[in-house]
C-alpha cells in the first residue's frame, strides 16, 4: 500500500513538472511584428486568421482544430474551406470575428477594421514577414504563443532543409536572366519585383539574376524599351488560380516582348502564385518549383 501511495505521489509530481512545463512554454508577454507587447495568460484555444499565409502556417503547426474561423481566400490546406468565415482578407468582419468568441486572432495589420479589437478586449497579433528571415522567426513565435515550440521547430528544420536541397543543386550553375511579370495589365509598362522584395530574393536563391535588380523600389513599373534591353532568357508570370491575368500569348503576340531571348526559346514559365506571395512555410516548396523552372536540368 505504501509502495502504490509513493508510485502516486510520484506520479501526481511528474504531472505537475510536465504540466509547468508546457504552461512556461507561452510566453507571459510577446512582441509582434508591429512592435506590440501581447500579454497571454495561457495558450489560445480558439483562433481566428484571416490571413491565407498566416492559416497555413496555423496549420503546419498542428494547430488546425484550434482555428475557428479564416477568410474567404483561405483554401490551403483543403479542409480550411470548411471553417466558418469571417469575410474576406482586406475587411473581414468584426461582428463575424466576436460570434466566433476567439481568445486570439492572427492578422498581418494590413487590415484597419482589426483595431476595433482592441475596444473589444479581444487579443491579436500582428504576424507581416517582409523576407525568409522573417517567416521563420513568426513560425517560431506562433510555435511559442500556442505552446507548440517543438513542433514549430521541426517546420523550420524541414524549410531549412529544403533550403539547402536546392542550394547544393544549383550550386556552381551559371546565373539566368530573369523577367519577373507581376502584373500585365500594360505590356508596355509592366510591374515587376524589384530589390528587396520576397521575389527577388527567390529568383536569387533559385539560381536567377533578377533584370530588374537595379531599380529602386520592392514593386515598380518597368519600360518595355528596357526589357528588350536587357533582354530576359526566361519570363515568369503567377498563375492565379481560376483566373487567367497572364498568359504565354500575352508576350507572344507583343511585338516588342516577342524580340526577347525568353519568347524566341519559348522559355515563358507560369508559377502557382500561392507559393511565391504567401510568406508562409510553403515558400520553400514555391522556391523549389522556381528553382526548377531556372535549372530544370538540375533537378532530373
């Protein structure tokens, strides 16, 4: 009886150094991409995104079942389509977020309607990476606010990992010209990634040299005048989903775009544009994709 009462006690202490353990794993207080200092008393249960990028890194975490609500534009993974909606990215409803009675919503404070929380008494973080550095560190801080750090840990080996599979790829490869279109809308004045932006450090880490490297500004306008200059070996566009924006004929039938190396070889490559514009843990797997579409004879 003494020994069954002492296994109790033993146990009942395990538990308790366990349990404080994972209860000091969230932090008392944190600071967001905002500058903010959010104060948790204990890992949030019921979250609410309404940023696509932000719900899969909720997601890669395990976190799933605690996401009570997303966005219309959330669709990855494919089971997030059946959480309840709280409107759409750029103004999502407070009234929807309140029904929902989260006790944290994840935005990346591009949103002004998401201030009226703080009225409401009702805590958010602001998770905006502006580069790689950058996702990984907000995977590890949403790892510590729900209390999952170790699984968050295992997200960043896998990016990192996969960071270096390419890396050694494409190591020693001669550098392609590329032309990244954002946007079409004005063959002759397209917009572009410029330095700084996530693409441009993409089209880098993918074995490319961006043409439009030199410009000042992450987003800019490019002259076609100076594209036939410079006179881009591979042309990428992103392919949004159900939406056709840009197509191949787009600079095929162009009398100027049609002059460029890119378009004579035929090298006009689409690429799934939730992988390269949602910072998030599938940025790997779009840099992957991108580093293909560069050195497609790297990766056989």
């Amino acid at each position: 009886m003494k020994r069954i009462a002492a296994l109790f006690i033993l146990v009942s202490i395990l538990f308790i150094m366990v349990t404080g353990c994972q209860a000091q794993s969230v932090p008392e207080t944190i600071t967001d991409d905002m500058g903010r200092s959010v104060t948790f008393n204990s890992a949030p249960q019921r979250i609410v995104s309404h940023v696509p990028a932000i719900t899969e890194m909720l997601y890669a975490l395990g976190l799933g079942d605690r996401v009570v609500g997303v966005s219309d534009y959330d669709d990855y993974p494919p089971e997030v389509k059946e959480k309840p909606s709280v409107g759409n990215y750029f103004n999502p409803s407070v009234e929807n977020i309140v029904a929902l009675n989260p006790d944290l919503v994840v935005t990346d404070g591009h949103s002004d309607t998401i201030q009226q929380l703080d009225n409401l008494h009702i805590n958010y973080i602001v998770i905006d990476p502006q580069n790689m550095e950058g996702i990984i560190k907000d995977i590890n801080l949403l790892g510590q606010v729900a209390g999952v750090e170790q699984k968050a840990q295992q997200v960043i080996d896998a990016m990192n990992s996969q960071l270096s599979y390419i890396e050694s790829k494409i190591e020693g490869l001669p550098k392609i010209k590329i032309f990244y279109a954002v946007d079409m809308t004005d063959p002759n004045n397209p917009w572009t990634a410029g330095p700084g932006s996530m693409i441009d450090w993409m089209i880098t880490a993918a074995g490319g040299s961006n043409v439009a490297a030199n410009v000042s500004g992450d987003y800019v306008q490019y002259s076609i005048e100076q594209i036939v200059k410079d006179d881009p070996q591979i042309i990428i566009y992103p392919e949004v989903h159900g939406t056709e924006y840009i197509t191949s004929d787009t600079f095929k039938d162009h009398p100027a775009w049609s002059k460029t190396t890119a378009v004579m070889q035929g090298n006009i490559c689409s690429i799934d544009a939730d992988m390269v514009s949602r910072f998030g843990p599938r940025i790997t797997e779009g840099l992957l994709e991108m580093a293909t579409l560069i050195h497609p004879e790297a990766f056989k």
